[in-house]
C-alpha cells in the first residue's frame, strides 16, 4: 500500500462490481477508506443485470482484505434521501469524506423498452443520480475544510457522437454523460474556494458487465462503446477496469493537485479529433 491516500475516505457510486470495484480496491491499495454505493437490483429499461447484493458483499471482502473499513450501502443514485443518509451514515463511522466517484451508470437499453422511458432513465441515472451523489458530499466536505477531489465518471460519448443515436437509450447515455462535462466545469470553479477539485473520465469501452453481457453480445453491431467498433489509436480492442482506476488514483491524489476543470480521455486516443 503505497499511502498516499491515507486517512481519506471515498463516496464511491456503483461499486458493488466493474469500474466501481476496481475504483475502490485501487483506492483502498493507496490508503483510502470507502464508503461504497450501489443500487443492487435491476431496471427494467437496462438490457443488461446490474449489480447484485452479493457483488456488494464482494466488494466489501476486498477492500477489508486490504485492512482498509469501509461502509457499503444498497442505495439508488436518484434516490438524494438515500444518499444523503449514506454519507452520514459513512461520515460517521469513518470519520469525513474527502473524494467522491459519481461512477454509477447505465448503459444499453433493452430494446423492447419504451424508448421515452430509456431516455428518461438514462437521464435520471447518469446525470442526475451523479448531481444527487455530488451534492450528498460536498457540504460535509467544505464543513471539514481539508480539501478534496471529486472525480465523474463520464465517457467517449460524453465527448463526441460517433457511435450515433436516434435511440432513446443512445441518445440518453450521449446527454447525460456530455451534460457531465458542463457540471464538472461548474463545479470546478464553485468548489475551487475550498480546495476541492473536480475532473470528469472519460473511457471507451471496459471490459465490465456493461458491455460483455448477452444483450451486447446478441445486438452486438449497434452497440456502443465496443472495442473493434470504437477505433482506438493504440492497439487494443478493450480497457480493462484496472486502466481507469490508475487514471483516477492519480487525479484524486496530490500529485493532481493543481489538476481541476479537466475532462480526461481513457481511452487509447479514441476520441482524438
Ligand atoms: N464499460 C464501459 O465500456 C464504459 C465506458 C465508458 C464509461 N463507462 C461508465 O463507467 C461507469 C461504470 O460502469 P461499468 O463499466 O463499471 O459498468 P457496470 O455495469 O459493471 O457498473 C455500474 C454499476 O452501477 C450500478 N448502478 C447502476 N444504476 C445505479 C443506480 N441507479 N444507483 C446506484 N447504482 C447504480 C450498477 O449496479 C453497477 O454496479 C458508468 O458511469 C459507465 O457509464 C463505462
């Protein structure tokens, strides 16, 4: 364990498995204690199942494997009651929050699916659940006046168009994680006063249930985010988990610490103009 994150405590969204996990196992490796986050149950407008309680309990095992506490809490990102409770729950048995992963997202809708609802969902989900989780944390963290980083999770189409829409669930994912940028450049500067930074991700695909799940496999050439259709500069087809967790162990620790307002591509040059 290299430190660095010692006597910090992370709010991580959608952590019960994938990114989330990876997230908080690599943060917990550098120090960092977890309050972690996931809604354990599935919608009906995703193609794909989401986590589960015993992803959860997974999560959990490993980060405690690593002598690190951590909180986990089975909660829905648009529920902001929930959050809130979350964070207080997390705040008081491990002592303050000082970085928050709005990681939480979904991705294909199910194409049987009412695509005003997918849309809607997508929306409620990836933007708004993201500003939910953001201000559960903050006030705690500007009361502590240490500081912090707040990383958002967006993606490739948070940047560009180039995997298309027309769908609901397409065009929702597209909004919503654009719509990720606007906030993290708000938030950058209103946030700036207390020393806490924030920077948005920015990924192509990675290799987590996301997208390697039946649903992808069967509507496979419409899909987004899917290596061999995304091309990536560098020679490889798909990210792994582990790619993305480095990125942000950096930019949340004070090696970052002049690094706010930055939306950073993960993404072997993909979205390179
Ligand atoms: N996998 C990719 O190719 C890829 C690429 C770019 C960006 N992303 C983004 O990365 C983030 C992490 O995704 P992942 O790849 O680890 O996928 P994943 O499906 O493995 O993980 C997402 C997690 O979020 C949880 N979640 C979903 N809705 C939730 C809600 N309403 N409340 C609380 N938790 C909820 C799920 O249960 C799951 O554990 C997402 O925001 C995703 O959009 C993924």
């Amino acid at each position: 364990m290299s430190g660095r994150l010692q006597g910090k405590v992370a709010l991580i969204t959608g952590a019960a498995r994938g990114q989330g996990r990876s997230h908080a196992i690599r943060l917990a490796r550098d120090g960092a204690d977890v309050i972690a986050v996931d809604i354990c149950r599935d919608i009906d407008t995703v193609a794909y199942p989401l986590a589960t309680e015993a992803d959860l309990a997974e999560t959990v095992s490993e980060v405690e494997a690593l002598d690190r506490r951590i909180v986990a809490v089975q909660a829905d990102v648009r529920d902001a009651e929930a959050l809130g409770a979350a964070v207080r729950d997390g705040v008081a048995q491990l002592g303050g929050v000082h970085i928050v992963l709005a990681n939480a997202g979904i991705g294909m809708a199910d194409p049987s699916a009412s695509e005003a609802q997918a849309f809607a969902d997508q929306l409620a989900i990836n933007l708004t659940g993201v500003w939910n989780t953001v201000h559960a944390a903050v006030p705690t963290m500007i009361e502590q006046a240490e500081g912090g980083s707040i990383v958002l999770s967006s993606s490739v189409m948070g940047l560009t168009g180039r995997i298309g829409g027309g769908s609901g669930g397409g065009d929702g994912y597209t909004a919503a994680k654009h719509a990720l940028v606007g906030l993290m450049r708000n938030w950058a500067r209103w946030l700036a006063p207390h020393d806490i930074r924030v920077n948005s991700v920015h990924p192509s695909g990675v290799r987590t249930p996301m997208v390697i799940n039946e649903a992808m496999e069967r509507f496979f050439p419409q899909a987004p985010e899917h290596g061999s259709e995304v091309g990536h500069l560098l020679d490889v087809t798909i990210l792994e988990p582990s790619d993305v967790s480095n990125a942000i162990a950096w930019l949340v620790s004070d090696e970052a610490r002049y690094i706010t307002g930055v939306a950073l591509p993960v993404d072997a040059g993909f979205s390179t103009p």
